[in-house]
C-alpha cells in the first residue's frame, strides 16, 4: 500500500500513532515513539494516498493535529483524504 511509495517508516506511523488518530476517542497528544515516526514520513506524500477505507477508521484531523503536535504541520490547505487542512 502507501509504504513502498512514500519515504519514511509508514508501518511503524501506523504502529506508534494509531490510538491517537483513531475515529473513536478524545484527541489526545502523541507520545515520543509517534512524534519519532511522524518526524521521518513525508506526510503529505502519506496524505496523497489516504483512501475512503482508512478515512473510516482514521480521522484526518487527529491526524493534522498530530502531526502538528509532533513540530511537523501539514501545510494549510493541504488535502489529507477528503480532508482539507485549515
């Protein structure tokens, strides 16, 4: 999927940093393990490829403040999914 395509540990993105971009519960602030990851994807590269299957269970915009978060915002206007970064 987006792995092979996109430079950066996307498996470990999805390992450390899934509880904090999931649909269901509070958005809370990512731990250094995701914050480590988040630093070495090329997030809109990772944007580009989300598909209306992840975007069920992910909500992109847990994701833009985790990334936010982790001192790598996506750029304003950036399109993740269906969704557009303020």
């Amino acid at each position: 999927m987006v792995s092979g395509q996109c430079q950066g540990d996307v498996q470990g993105l999805m390992q450390q940093c899934s509880r904090y971009v999931q649909k269901s519960g509070p958005k809370t602030a990512p731990s250094q393990g995701c914050c480590g990851v988040v630093k070495t994807v090329d997030l809109p590269c990772v944007c580009n490829h989300i598909t209306d299957e992840v975007e069920q269970i992910i909500s992109m915009e847990k994701a833009a403040y985790v990334a936010q978060s982790c001192g790598k915002p996506l750029a304003h206007g950036t399109k993740c999914g269906s969704y557009t970064v303020p």
